[in-house]
C-alpha cells in the first residue's frame, strides 16, 4: 500500500489520505492515533478546539516514526485570531504536542463578523517564515473570504479544508480554489452520519461491484476527485478499513452516478453566520 502524496503549491507535499480526531475523545486519543499510525496513516489532523492535541503528540512520541515521515496539522481557534494571540497560539499548540513545527497551520473559520483574518493570516505568513509550521492554509472559508486574501496579502492559502461529501461536493468552490492552486481537503467526508450515505443506491452498487464497504467507496470517490481527506474512527478494524482503499478504482459511470447525489446537503454550520 502507498499513500498518494499531493504537492502543494509551497512544493511541499501532503499524503492524500490521512486520519482526523474530530471529536474523539481527549482520552481515547493517544490509543486512537496510536491505531492509526500502527495501520499505517502518517497524516494526522488535529485542531486547538478539539482538546486532544497532547494525545495526538504522545501517540507520535511513542511511535518511534522520525517526524520527517508525518504530516501533523493544527488549526487556530476563532477566539484566538488577531497578530499577537496567532502567535501565542500556535506557540500553544506545538507545546501541546510535543513538537517544534508542525506542517500545515490553518486558520479554523473566517469568522468575518470579528474581521481579524486577515490580520491572523499575516501572522500566519510569519509564523511559515519562522519555520513553526512548513505550510499554511485556512478551514471554512468560502469564495469572498478567499478572495480578500488573495487582494490583500502575500500569500495564497496552500488549503481550503472545508465540509464536503457527496451531498455536499462544493463544486464551484473546489474550481475556484484549483483555479488558484488551493487544495481542497474535505472534512466531514462520509457525510457524518447525518444522513443514509451509505444506503444510497449508487454507493450500495459500486461497493458491491468491487467487493468494498459503502466508506471504501466513498473515500474513493474523494481520491479519485484529487480531494485530500481523512476520515476518522475510534475502531481498530474501521480504522485499517479505511485505509485499505487503494486495491480498486471507481469506474467512470460509478463515479457519475455519485457525483449525482449532490443536493447542497450542508450538515455543519455556515461560514458566513457562524458564531462559535
């Protein structure tokens, strides 16, 4: 098994599948992201809100992996944006984790009714510039956001992780961000369990097809669409799952049949009224 790596347009890379700890437990996290790492995931993202940074830095100090071989992302909390509090932030958040850099920092939403983004993605150039973090990106953010940073700053985003599957695929933002050499990276890809995914038609007929669980096919479908993604489980067995996605290859007509599931289905919250 090899894991794809995708280059940015800083000419770093990132692994194309990589495991999330969204909402696992702080205390769990240390043993989930252990699992990982054992089933052979080498990008790990983590976030300051998620309150299980220090977990995810043990699993990696007890892995005996060389850091060179990770990709660890963190992300800045929306009460933390400004110059000065992104430092302290990030300064947090690689305390936190055992490390002296991470490889990708993100600003977590845009937030636009604070207005400090901008200021916060400076910090953020700065920050790169320092080598605390290899690459730098942004969660949430929606084309006008993007947009004034592109206008107003040196720098364009390497990511856009964002909430995407296939009842949500984002199109016209996907095109915009690739138009611009933003990657897009997908959070939420299987659809959170808001919805029957799983039990639609075209996803049941292509797991079937190719001897597959509906999540194999899934993140397939995320691959084969050059979506960065990382699924998450607190199960050995769905954790090794997941990753086992690279023996098949959706066909065209598959691929078709659920790129049509799209409904602008969005199950998380709006970046533009968000408030949190």
């Amino acid at each position: 098994m090899s894991i794809p790596d995708i280059t940015l347009n800083d000419d770093h890379t990132i692994p194309q599948l990589g495991f999330g700890v969204f909402k696992v437990d702080p205390g769990e996290t240390e043993r989930i992201v252990s699992d990982a790492l054992e089933a052979g995931y080498r990008h790990i993202d983590t976030a300051a809100v998620y309150r299980n940074e220090e977990g995810v830095g043990r699993a990696i100090a007890a892995s005996g992996i060389p850091r060179d071989e990770l990709f660890v992302t963190t992300k800045l909390w929306n009460s933390e944006q400004g110059t000065d509090s992104t430092r302290a932030a990030l300064a947090t958040s690689l305390e936190t984790l055992g490390l002296d850099h991470v490889d990708l920092y993100l600003i977590h939403w845009p937030r636009p009714d604070l207005d400090r983004y901008v200021a916060s993605w400076q910090t953020l150039e700065e920050l790169r510039g320092e080598g605390l973090t290899r690459s730098i990106g942004v969660s949430n953010f929606h084309r006008p956001h993007l947009e004034r940073l592109l206008a107003e700053t040196d720098t364009v985003p390497a990511v856009n992780q964002i909430e995407l599957h296939p009842a949500f695929a984002q199109r016209e933002l996907r095109a915009f961000g690739e138009g611009h050499g933003i990657r897009t990276e997908a959070w939420g890809p299987l659809g959170q369990g808001k919805y029957d995914l799983f039990g639609e038609q075209a996803v049941q007929a292509a797991a079937s097809a190719h001897g597959a669980t509906p999540a194999q096919v899934v993140i397939r479908w995320h691959l084969q669409h050059g979506i960065i993604v990382f699924p998450k489980s607190s199960t050995r067995e769905r954790i090794a799952e997941n990753i086992d996605v690279f023996g098949f290859e959706l066909t065209a007509d598959e691929m078709a049949a659920i790129d049509a599931l799209d409904r602008g289905l969005r199950v998380g919250a709006d970046p533009d009224t968000a408030t949190f």
